[in-house]
C-alpha cells in the first residue's frame, strides 16, 4: 500500500489546488507491434520523405532555409520538399529527448518527454456548454473560468492555451488576453499563441517580460502546438511558428490533424506512416532553424464515418494508432504528443464515458509525454464542457497513482506486521497497518457516489453531471489568484495595452 510521503495524490483544501507535479512513469509501455512491423512502417515513412515529399507554402523565408540546407524545392509550385530519409533522421536526432518547460511558480515545471507524462486541458474550442447556461459561444468569462480551473485541480498539470475560444474578443487581439490571463490567473506552465507571426511574436515578448531574456536563452519557458495542412501541406502558421518559437530556443509541438479516409488513406497503417513523416519533416526544419530546439511529436489520428465524413472518437483504429506511433516516438527519440478524453458526444452521456475512457487510456498506455485535451472535450472538440473538464479531471488522478507508483512491493506494503494483529477470519479494518495508510491505500475519485441508495437518494439523487456542476461552481468561489510580482504584472499589462493600441479590431 502506498504511503503518504510517495503518494501522487493530491487534493484540494478549500477548493484550493496543492502543487501538483507531472507523472513520474513507473509502469511499462504497451507496444503491441513486433520490430518487423515497426519497420515496415518506417520504410512508408522514408519512401513518402524521398518520393513524395511535403509542400511548404506561402513562406519564402522557410524555402530559403531549406536551399541553405542543400535542398533544392520542386514540384508545380516550386515549393515541394523531398529529403534523403536519413539525413532528415538525423537532423531529428538533434532534438532532445526530453526538456523541462519552466513554470513562474518552480513547483509547476513539467518534464517533457523521457518516461514522464503531463496532463493538459481540451484546446481550440469555439462553444462551451454547461448545466446552467447550455451550450454556447464561449466568451472572455467563460474563458477566464476555465483558465482558474484548471490552476485549480491537481490533476491537471499543465494550462494548455485556448481552453475556449473568447468570441467577445476581437481575433486580432484576444491573443493577448488569453496569454495575460494565463500568466496572472495561474502559476502553471501553458502553450503560446500561433495562428499568425505577430502572435507568436508577441507571446514570446511576453515570457520574456515575465522570465527575462538570459532565463529564455538557456531554458523553455513556453510551447506552442501547431497542426500540419495534412494531407502533405506545411503552411506559413506552421513555419513562422518554429523560426519564432525554435529561433529563441523555446519548444514546438507539430500535430498533424489526419482523418483518415480524408486527410489521409482510410488504413490505419499508412495513416501513422503520414503521420510520421509530416512530422520528421517539420522537426528536420526546426533542427535547421536552431540545432537542439525542442521539439514533440504530434498525434491527432481519427476514424471518421465513411457514411457522413464525421470524426468518430475511441474506435479501435485510433487506440491503435496510439499504440504504433508510441512506439515509433521512442524508436525516433522524441517527446510524444497525443489526445486525451476524446468523444464526439455532444453531452457528458454514456457515450461520453465509453469514448473517452478508451481514448484516455490508449494514450496513456501508448506514453504519451504530453497529452492535450486530456479534459473537457466534447462534440467532437467544437465544445468545452465544464462538467466533462471536472469529470474527466477527477478520472486523471487514477492514472497518475496508477503509472506514477505501479505496484508497490516495499515492506510496507507486504504488511507482515497487520498478520499478528488479525486472527483467521477477523478482518483488517481496524489493524495498525490500515490505521496507518488508510487515507492514501486507494484512489478516491471525488466525484463518485459509492454509497447505498438511501444515502445518495438523500442527498438529492443527483448523477455525476450535477455533482461535477457544483464542484467546479464550489471551487470558483474559493479561487485566490497565485502571487504575481507587481512590477512584472504593470510591465505585462502595459504591453497588452500597447498592442492592442497598435492593432485594428478584426473579427476573421
């Protein structure tokens, strides 16, 4: 049994979060495909590297660097990259295996990659729906509500960036507030804006008034996420963001975003292979942009019904596609991105639960590093749900006692002392042993009812959905934001200001 001083768990005193470390991995990987097959996966990976190629459009300054690199673009647009597979095999060899993004508050940092896996919430989402106001677009509010939510839970490591998107804001500037707000309502370490240079730029401004220039020099401070145009398109959102993000040593995740079927072929197998190479492309870029800039590995694949070309979440190809490409990432060398909590329900229903769990657990199994939308997607990634983040927060804290302590076979755990306290047929319920780890022997997910049917019947008969409502309003009331030096605060503010002077209102 576990004891208190190795114990991953963590809870909330008031509704306030206790410092909540990333998973320390103890369990093995599950890796369901043979070296053979491995392999036969790599050679699709380094025949589309060699003779299809990936085109990299709109951004003259990302073809240059790769003519600096001796590679010549082809193709009717002339921007078409083919590589020798192994000289871009190399040039991923370059980015670390693992790195630490650095949080204001030290207690936050996370380690990405190596044997170690942090939990983030859902990202990009233009709705968010819960119990009392339904679904809807989501505004600055809402957005800060989840920003302070997520600094709140334990289980949840890391702050993500767009946990929803604030459409009150004008798309030129809500940038900086969603970048501010993570800054200042939240000590935990977030993603950085990306859909346009000047935002990445201006992120990056920011972490430097809050980290200062020489820390940004020898650490990460900040991420960015960008997905790849799949099927084979590298657009100028992806390129501008690893020379702004990678040019200052700050670290990259690339997705490639695959609907297979759509976005890919409909087999799972050339789909991962796609995967794969639109990746190593991008990371070979980066390596170009600045030797040894971090750099994760990106997942996105989906099934889709073949019947209306809608995303399906949980199916057995995208569980296995999680399997195989975390394989491959540890063969490669690279930090593993995937998804989380996945459904394409609209609400927290049955289907929620069954597409989520098996889509959770996939990636985890698969060892993901970092796992985005680990709470709080619904419909498909079109909303946020308040309910489903809280609920699917609550289930996270199983992973991490179940991957970050295993089995434990220590003398504590044996309990050969609780043996001369209990006769044959007596029980365990009172012995020293259980006196003494009872409060961290098993996993207690606070949003279970696990009591008889009087008690919950008493207590209103509500089902999780409610209980989670009032858990997430229980905890707004107690947030306290974390301590911020003023003078860094006024100098943040004062550049949100400043830009956003500078900058029109446009709302596309």
């Amino acid at each position: 049994m576990a004891r208190r001083a190795r114990s991953p768990r963590q809870h909330l005193e008031g509704g306030i979060a206790q410092p909540s470390p990333f998973i320390r991995r103890k369990l093995p990987y599950f890796d369901p495909l043979s070296p053979e097959e491995l392999e036969k996966i790599e050679a699709q990976v380094d025949w589309l590297l060699e003779n299809v190629g990936f085109a990299f459009r709109d951004d003259p300054q990302a073809l240059e660097i790769w003519r600096k690199a001796g590679v010549t673009p082809s193709g009717e647009h002339g921007d078409l990259i083919r590589a020798d597979a192994k000289w871009v095999r190399g040039l991923c060899a370059k980015a670390p295996s693992q790195f630490v993004q650095h949080a204001r508050n030290p207690e936050r940092s996370v380690t990405i990659g190596g044997d170690n896996q942090v939990f983030a919430p859902v990202y990009g989402s233009p709705f968010v729906r819960d119990l009392e106001g339904g679904r809807r677009y989501a505004t600055f509010s809402d957005f800060e509500k989840l920003v302070k939510l997520t600094y709140m839970h334990p289980n949840l490591h890391h702050g993500s960036l767009v946990i929803a998107e604030p459409t009150d804001l004008p798309v030129s500037k809500r940038h900086l507030d969603m970048v501010l707000a993570h800054m200042t309502l939240s000590d935990k370490p977030h993603l950085g804006a990306i859909t346009e240079k000047s935002r990445a730029q201006d992120t990056v401004d920011m972490v430097e008034i809050l980290f200062g220039a020489e820390r940004m020099e020898r650490d990460v401070c900040i991420m960015a996420n960008v997905n790849t145009n799949s099927p084979l398109l590298v657009d100028r959102v992806v390129t501008e963001a690893i020379q702004v993000y990678c040019g200052r040593g700050q670290a990259i995740i690339v997705t490639p975003f695959i609907l297979t079927g759509a976005m890919g072929p409909v087999s799972t197998a050339a789909g991962i292979a796609q995967a794969m190479a639109e990746v190593m492309i991008c990371c070979a870029f980066a390596q170009l942009v600045r030797p040894g800039a971090p750099f994760v590995m990106g997942n996105f694949l989906s099934s889709m019904s073949l019947k209306s070309g809608a995303p399906t979440f949980g199916m057995p190809e995208p569980v296995l596609s999680n399997y195989a490409i975390g394989q491959l990432a540890r063969r490669l060398g690279l930090p593993l991105r995937c998804g989380g909590s996945l459904t394409a329900s609209k609400i927290e229903d049955a289907q929620a639960a069954y597409e989520s769990a098996d889509s959770m657990h996939s990636t985890v199994l698969a060892g993901s590093n970092f796992t985005l939308h680990a709470a709080g997607w619904l419909e498909g990634g079109l909303s946020t749900g308040f309910e489903k983040l809280i609920m699917d927060a609550d289930r996270l804290g199983g992973y991490q006692k179940l991957f970050g302590l295993g089995l434990e076979t220590d003398d504590n755990a044996f309990a050969r002392d609780a043996y001369a306290e209990v006769q044959p047929g007596g029980h365990f319920l009172g012995s020293g042993h259980t006196m003494r780890n009872y409060q961290t022997a098993f996993y207690e997910p606070k949003l279970s009812d696990s009591e008889n049917v009087e008690s919950w019947e008493e207590g209103g008969s509500m089902d999780m959905r409610h209980r989670a409502f009032l858990r997430w309003n229980e905890m707004l009331r107690h947030y306290e934001p974390p301590a911020l030096d003023a003078a860094k605060a006024e100098e943040l503010a004062a550049y949100v200001a400043r830009r956003k002077n500078e900058l029109p209102d446009a709302w596309y």
